[in-house]
C-alpha cells in the first residue's frame, strides 16, 4: 500500500467535509457584511453629526447677527433722529438771528453810525463801530429784509422735512421692534434648509434655549423710552446740537470799560443763544443793546446810583414748540440777563413741533452696568434635529438597504431624532479704543455691536438633553 492510498478517505467523508467549510464560508461573509454595514452606518452618522453641527452653528450665528443688525439699526436710527433735532436747533437759530438784524436796522438810526456825530464813536465803542456803520447803510435794510424772508421761509422748511423724516424714522424703529422675532425665527429655518438643500429636512425649534434678546434680567433687551423717560435723548441731543457755535451761542460786547464817575460808561451788548425746553420745545433769542450807564437821583436822603439805561436796538426769537412749556429758566446766551428790555420786545408765532422723538434704546437694567463691568452679552442657543428617516443610513434615506437577518443592523440613532446645540453672543465693542482711554459703554446710540460664536453652557446642554435626541 502506497503513502496516498493509506491517507485517502472514502467519497462520502470527503463531500461531509465540503460542506462543513460551505457553512463557514458564510458564516464568514455574513459577518464581514455585516462590519461593512456597521462602518458604513458609523460613518454615515458621523457625517450627520458633523453636518447637523455646522449647521446648527450657521443658524445660531445667522440669529445673532440679525439681532445686532437690529441694535445697529437703532443705533443708526437714533443717530439720524438726533440730526433732526440738531437741524431743527440751527433752523430756529438762523430765524431767530436774521428777525434781529432787520430791527437792528430799523432801530440804529437814532445812532448816526454815518456821520460826525456817531454814538459809537464817542463812547469809544470800538468794536461796534463798523457794525453800526453797515447797518445804517440806506441799502441795508432791503437787505436784510429780503435775506429774513428767505431765511425763514427756508427754516420753517427745513423743520417741517425734519418732522416728516422723524415720522419715518419712528415707523422704522417700531417696525423691526414689531418683525424681528417671526423674522429670526424664518431666517433661521431658511439657513438650515439651505444647508440641507437636495438631502431631506432638518428642523430649528420655535423656542430657543437661551434668548437673552427677549428675556434679559427680567425684561427684554431694547425698549421703547418716551414721555418723561426721554431724559438721555434729550442730553444727546442737546449736547449734538450745542457743538455748533452758533446754536450754542452768539455773543459778543463792545466797551469802552470806562469807570461810571464821569457819565460815559458804555457796552453795546449782542446776545443770543439756543435752548431745549423741557422735552418739546426748540427756542432761540437773539437780541442787541446799547447799555449806556449815567447818574441819578433818588431824592434828598438817598445817595445818588449810577444806573444802566438800555437801548433796544435788534431783538428776534422763534421757537418750534409742542404745546407752551415754560422756558422761564432759559438764558439764551445770557440775553434775558444781559439785555432784558430788547428780550421782553422779541415775539414770534410758533412752528409745528412734535417734541422730541420716542426712541428705543437698551433696557434699564443693561443701562446700569458701569465701566467696570463686563458689557451686556446677548447669548443665543438654540437647537437643531434631523429625524432619524431623514438620515442617510442604512435605516434612514440611503439606498442600502440590508434584507433578512442583516435587517437587524440598523443606523438609527439611540433616539427618535439626531439632534445638536450650538450657541452665539451678540457684544458691544469699539472697532478701536477711544482716544481718551476710556470705556465706550453699551447703548443704542453707536452702531458697535458684533457677534461671536460660544461654547454652549452646561444648563443650556442639560435642557437639550432632557429634550431628547443624540447629540
């Protein structure tokens, strides 16, 4: 007997044996099927997540930026509606100023600026001298009645296309107030569907997280001020306003500076200045004087004064005012105490004012963070879910699909919906520090407010998972 006749198996055992290695075969194949379909799954859930993510970043930096473009906008808006204001200031100024030059032109006669005999000249009034002189021009008069017309027609003008830009401007305002919400809510809906354009649905919640926008420290974040509560317009206003010269005063005085014991202490006095009165009114007054100061007596057991005696020689005012506010405590420039005679002859009707403008501006509790605490951060979160049909798994909308027992191998998420949670913040910072030093603090009256996207905080990711979903 041969080596291969001695190890040679009957036919029968040899098929037994064929068939046992058929069985391992695919058991072999079942299992590396179903590896694939487990790498396949995983990497096809990885790639949501990471999908999902960026998305859910894009929607929550997409929110924030259309929240700091509203507080830009009223930034912006409270910056046009100060220039109103400052407009309205220098038409009334400029009215005020020309009804002035024509009286003094009509009053300076008596003066003989144009002759040997001048006033001016003999109480050595400098400085008033060649004014006096032009205005007694025989032209000047015309003049400057012509240039009043024309320079109050205009400021009336101008105040009236102040009014109508305001009415606009507060329509602006309350609008965004009114559309920011639903309008967040359909751009954020409208960036996740973009990202997911040509691969099934994703859905943004109607309800944020966190949205401090709306729910900050009890209330929300910009609010409407009006009434009395205009107190911070008013100052910017004013303040924007009183930077031109000419709004904030026009004075000036010629003197002789001679002592009264001689008879001919003299000033000629120009006054003039412009005033905010409460919360709606603009007023001007200019006037002009020639303050000539001579001795009297008051009988036989009084010492005798030496007394001013006022000249009224220019006098003018306007006002575009809503309603009669008093303007008692008003100087204009000093004119009511340094020229009251020619104060109490200026008069004029006033032009239609609707007082200074509601606007919005930061909540006051945001208004109260000083210098030396961090600015007022909006923080948005909000969360993002694909439903698990919508996946692009196996389970899901691929089209690999396992039959029979390999059905079992799923890659749907431990939950009903894929889910993730991204956060952003809205922040008020100068694009570059102030020239002083100092600490620019949050406000809607300068457009400084940028955005950022956050690590989501560990409340925010408790209330996403109390949810549901995987993340």
């Amino acid at each position: 007997m041969t080596p291969l006749q001695a190890v040679r198996l009957p036919p029968f055992a040899q098929r037994r044996q064929q068939g046992q290695a058929l069985i391992y075969g695919i058991v072999v194949l079942m299992g590396g099927l179903a590896a694939l379909l487990f790498v396949f799954n995983t990497g096809q859930l990885t790639a949501e997540k990471t999908k999902l993510v960026n998305t859910a970043d894009a929607v929550a930096y997409s929110a924030a930026v259309m929240q700091a473009r509203a507080l830009n906008f009223d930034a912006y808006t409270n910056r046009a509606l100060m220039a109103n204001e400052v407009m309205i200031a220098q038409a009334v100024s400029i009215a005020a100023w020309s009804a002035h030059v024509v009286k003094h032109t009509e009053n300076v006669t008596p003066l003989n600026c144009r002759s040997y005999y001048s006033v001016p000249a003999a109480l050595l009034l400098i400085d008033y001298i060649p004014v006096c002189y032009l205005l007694s021009l025989p032209t000047a008069r015309n003049t400057a009645q012509a240039v009043d017309q024309v320079a109050q027609q205009a400021a009336q003008a101008s105040v009236l296309a102040s009014e109508a830009a305001k009415a606009v401007l507060q329509g602006a305002q309350a609008n965004m107030a009114a559309t920011i919400l639903p309008a967040r809510k359909t751009l954020m809906q409208q960036v996740a569907d973009a990202n997911y354009a040509g691969d099934g649905s994703v859905h943004v919640d109607s309800m944020p997280i966190t949205d401090t926008f709306t729910q900050f420290e009890g209330s929300s974040f910009i609010r409407a001020y009006a009434g009395a509560e205009r107190g911070r317009f008013k100052q910017a206003a004013l303040a924007a306003a009183q930077r031109d010269a000419f709004v904030r005063q026009r004075s000036w005085t010629s003197a002789n500076h001679l002592p009264c014991l001689l008879g001919n202490k003299a000033e000629f006095r120009r006054r003039g200045g412009t005033e905010l009165v409460d919360f709606d009114e603009w007023k001007a007054m200019d006037t002009a004087s020639l303050h000539h100061w001579s001795w009297h007596t008051h009988g036989l057991f009084r010492l005798p004064t030496c007394d001013d005696d006022e000249m009224p020689l220019g006098y003018g005012t306007q006002a575009a005012a809503h309603g009669t506010p008093d303007d008692s405590g008003a100087a204009y420039g000093q004119s009511r105490p340094g020229n009251p005679r020619a104060s109490a002859l200026a008069s004029s009707s006033d032009w239609h004012y609707s007082g200074l403008s509601t606007f919005y501006d930061i909540a006051v509790p945001a208004l109260a963070y000083a210098s030396t605490d961090p600015q007022p951060r909006l923080t948005f979160a909000i969360r993002l879910t694909r439903a698990k049909g919508q996946l692009r798994t196996s389970d899901g909308s691929s089209g690999i699909k396992p039959g029979g027992r390999l059905a079992l191998i799923d890659g749907k998420p431990a939950h009903a919906v894929l889910a993730a949670v991204s956060s952003a913040q809205v922040y008020f910072e100068r694009p570059s520090g102030r020239d002083d030093g100092m600490t620019e603090l949050a406000s809607l009256f300068n457009p400084y407010w940028q955005v950022r996207l956050v690590p989501t905080s560990a409340a925010d990711l408790a209330a996403a998972t109390a949810m549901g979903g995987a993340r």
